[in-house]
C-alpha cells in the first residue's frame, strides 16, 4: 500500500511532538495503546524510512513545498511588480519587500515584522545600512541576531536601497506605523496575494515546473548565492540558519562581516524621522541619482512619476537649475576574511566597457573564472593604488613637519 496521505515530514514532526510531551521516555512506543516515546520505536522509523523511499520514487503523497525561484524568473517578477506602480500603491511595498527578502535570505513572516529601529548606519561605510532580523524565528538569544551589511545594486530594480527608500516616501500609512511594512499580523497577506497574481500572468515567463512562493525567494537567494560560488557556510551565516554552537562562539564577536558582505554582494547582482538622519542621508542618494538620470537608459521607470517631480522641485529650490546628476556610483568588490571587511571601489575604466545591466538579463549560472579572476586583480590593483595614494600623502605630511621643525630651529 502506497502512502499517500502524509509526507515523512509531517510523520517527523508528529514523532517529536508526542517524544517531547512524553514523561517516560525511555519507554518504546506501542501503537495499541498509544502510549510511549515513538522515537525509540523500531516499527515507527521504519515506517518513516519507508515513506521516504516512497517519495524518492514519486509514489508518495505530493509535497506541497515550492520550489526556488530562478534568477531569470526574480528579475522578470521584479519587471512586473515595477509595470503595475502606476495602478496599484502595493506594487511600492511589494517592490522593497522581494528585493530586501532577496537580499538578506529572509522569510515572508520576518520581513512584516521588521521595524524601522532593526536599522542603522554603518559608520565604516557610510553608503551601506546596518540591519539587524531580531524576529526570525530561529533567533533565540542576543547573539543569533548579528548585524548584517545592506549593500545597493548597480541594477536600479534590484537595489535594496532605492526600493526601500522609494516605498518610505510614496506609502502614506509607513508615517503610522513602527513596523516598515504595515501590519505584522497579516502584512504578508497582501504579499502573498500580489506574487499569486504576478505569477498567474502570462507575462511571467516560468523555466522550470514547480509552485511558486514567498519562501521560493529565500530557497533562491540561497540556490543563487552557492551556485555563484559563494562558501556554503557564508550563505549560512547570511541566512541566519541554526548551527552548533562551540564555547569560542559565547565570547567572540558573532558579527562577520566578511562572509555576510560577501554574499550580499553576491546577491544584489551586478525618512529621518522615522529611521535618523544618517540613514536617512543613505537612503536619499539613490533617490537624487535615480530621479536624474535619463530615462531613456531604461527599459523601466526608476522612480514613480510624482515622486521624481517632488526630487526634482527640492533639488532645484537647493542647487538650481539641475544640469549634473550629483551622485555618482561606484562598483565595489568584496575583499576581507572573518571580521575584517574591506569594500574596494572598482576603477570606473573597469566597468565602462560593460553594457548596461537594465537592458542584459544575465542567467543564474556561475560566475565565470576568467570573470571573477579579472575582478579580483582589479580589487587588488585599486588597493595598491589606494595604498601608494595613502603612502604619498603620508611621506609629504611628514616632510611638511620636518621642514617646520627646522624653521624652528
């Protein structure tokens, strides 16, 4: 007889929910009576093995678990959300929650309750955010909650940065609320709902079979990070998943900065009120850059319309006639190990020859040798250049003090 009822997940779950409320647990399960702890039962796991093979086989119960979702698939979704901001004032949340749960490899449920005091600025680096996921249901203590990088994209629709900052100034009822999403309770309904119908749409391209959901962002994210050669045990810091902890871990900093930015520059792809001034300051460059740059360099709007003019009208009321775009990027690469953590701005001749990334949908693979080897000289030569600049500056201070010192004398 097939089993068809129920997967060995839920067999798993039901054995360790009866093994934990269970007083006698040395004592073997017996099914007649119902009685006893079921995780020494010889008969209970191999039913449990059993039903595993079954499921290998596809003769089980069909799993209800979505799949992860593929890159090309997160890009096209991101196209969509961005098609309906004109006719629909969720598509702005919905906009920041994807790119953010992308990110930082969250679940839906984390991201309602994330509040705007998880947020803060990173002093070392100041175009980057601090935050830190203090709902997750797998943080527990202080120290499962390590402060993780928030970095931008030089893609405009993956950037976290600007989705988030353009969801703070266009949704009204953010002014009302501590919770940067809206209602913790039911908030994710409104995600839930919004993904269902993008994906139900004929204009989203699906490459491989499966259900889509929320929770196929975070399986993704992991999916994409690994795939792109990113240490497995870096996409598990970022993910925050549980690990065995050792006695070294209850007295070293829980905080890697390293491994975490390493993933998250992996993962991006190529206001004072609520949150400060300084993050505010963060948040408002990519807003200035995006509301000037042409539009015609886009396949898609960078901003909505109305906050765009609302830019517009400040920046000239400040610096007048806008001629310039002001805020200029600049690609960085991820150099460090453990704790220390060195963000390297990339020589703009390194990226001038790149097409831009608005207009190429690049697939999920992974990242060339040739391609990763050639960032990482150029990492290296702007550090040699940035040291000799330093070095210089330094050796000229020195003779300036010299030469004072001489004076009097």
């Amino acid at each position: 007889m097939k089993p068809v009822h129920r997967r060995s997940s839920t067999l798993e779950f039901a054995k360790k929910a009866i093994s934990s409320f269970m007083p006698r647990i040395n004592t073997t399960w017996d099914p007649v009576t119902e009685r006893g702890n079921p995780t020494r039962s010889d008969a209970v796991n191999k039913l449990i093995k059993k039903v595993k093979k079954f499921e290998v086989r596809r003769e089980g119960a069909e799993s209800k678990a979505r799949r992860a979702v593929e890159f090309a698939e997160f890009l096209n979704l991101l196209l969509l959300v961005r098609a309906q901001w004109k006719s629909d004032d969720s598509s702005y949340l919905v906009s920041s929650v994807l790119t953010l749960q992308w990110h930082i490899c969250a679940r839906i449920d984390d991201m309602m309750k994330l509040q705007f005091s998880n947020f803060s600025p990173n002093t070392q680096y100041p175009s980057t955010l601090l935050l830190q996921m203090r709902w997750s249901k797998n943080i527990h203590e202080e120290r499962d909650a390590p402060e993780q990088v928030i970095i931008g994209s030089m893609d405009p629709k993956m950037c976290v940065l600007l989705n988030l900052a353009i969801h703070i100034e266009s949704t009204l009822s953010v002014m009302s609320s501590e919770f940067v999403y809206g209602n913790p309770k039911d908030g994710d309904r409104v995600v839930r709902r919004f993904l269902a119908n993008t994906v139900k749409n004929n204009a989203f391209k699906k490459l491989n079979t499966g259900k889509l959901g929320t929770h196929s962002l975070r399986k993704g994210a992991a999916t994409y990070a690994t795939r792109s050669g990113v240490s497995k045990d870096f996409v598990n810091r970022r993910g925050r998943w549980r690990t065995r902890k050792g006695v070294v871990d209850v007295y070293i900093d829980n905080t890697q900065p390293y491994p975490d930015a390493l993933t998250a520059a992996t993962l991006k792809h190529q206001q004072a009120h609520l949150m400060g001034e300084t993050i505010a300051a963060t948040l408002a460059l990519p807003l200035l850059w995006a509301a000037m740059d042409p539009s015609e360099n886009y396949e898609y709007s960078l901003l909505p319309n109305k906050l765009q003019q609302s830019i517009l009208r400040a920046f000239a009321n400040v610096a007048g006639t806008p001629a310039l775009n002001p805020v200029v990027r600049e690609e960085i690469f991820v150099t460090g190990d453990g704790s220390q953590l060195n963000l390297v701005i990339m020589d703009s001749s390194e990226s001038s020859g790149q097409a831009n990334s608005a207009a190429i949908t690049r697939s999920g693979g992974k990242v060339g040798g040739g391609e990763g080897s050639r960032r990482e000289f150029a990492a290296l030569h702007a550090q040699i250049a940035a040291g000799r600049r330093h070095t210089t500056d330094e050796v000229q201070q020195l003779r300036r003090d010299i030469q004072r010192d001489l004076q009097k004398l």
